[in-house]
C-alpha cells in the first residue's frame, strides 16, 4: 500500500516537472519572439515541444492515478506503461533537466508499481 502512495507521489511529480518545463518553454518564446523576433523553424521547435510536455505530464499523471486508485493487474500494467513513458520522455525530449528530472520520476513510479503487484 505504501509502495502505491509512493508510486503516485513520484508519478504526479514527473508530471509537475514536464508542466513546469512547459511554462518555461512558453516564457522564453514569448520573451524572445517580442524582443528579437523568431525564425519560423524554432518556432515551430518550441511549439512542438510545449505540446509534447504537456501531453507527456498529463500521461504521467492520469497512469499514476489510475496504477495507485486500482488495484490487481492495474497497477502492474500502469508501471509498465510509465516505464516506457519514462524512457519516451528522455527519447523525444531530451536530456534537458526538467524533462530528465521527469522521466527519472516516471521510472522510479513505474518500478514501485511494478514492484507493488509481487
């Protein structure tokens, strides 16, 4: 049970973070596009990798929810699912340090669910 709790814990974190890292994606575009302008390339760049921090933290949220809420092979299959969450975030998004502090999070919550259905 307490594996469960710990396991929500890390997971909704990582999603804090990726939340966070959008923000300042967002922030520093704005702030470079009004004061120097912004070549359509990066903006496109930054964009894409606002969405895919949003989407990535609301994964990480909703499958530590649902891995930490139910319970039998729920909770084994929502670890697995952040396990690979966690090695997507640092695929797609880099090793930057809001996003590899996310999907250190995400690993750890998936290994403790894992770890919770033995």
């Amino acid at each position: 049970m307490e594996q469960e709790r710990l396991g929500l814990l890390f997971g909704v974190f990582a999603g804090i973070l990726l939340f966070l890292d959008a923000l300042i994606t967002l922030i520093a575009g704005l702030a470079t596009l009004v004061t120097r302008g912004y070549p359509t390339h990066l903006l496109v760049d930054a964009t894409s990798r606002l969405i895919l921090a949003v989407v990535l933290g609301l994964l990480f949220v909703f499958f530590s929810a649902i891995a930490a809420r139910r319970q039998g092979d729920f909770t084994l299959a929502g670890g697995v699912i952040l396990v690979v969450l966690a090695i997507g975030t640092w695929y797609v998004l880099g090793l930057h340090l809001f996003e590899a502090l996310a999907g250190l999070f995400g690993l750890i919550a998936g290994i403790l669910f894992i770890l919770a259905r033995r």
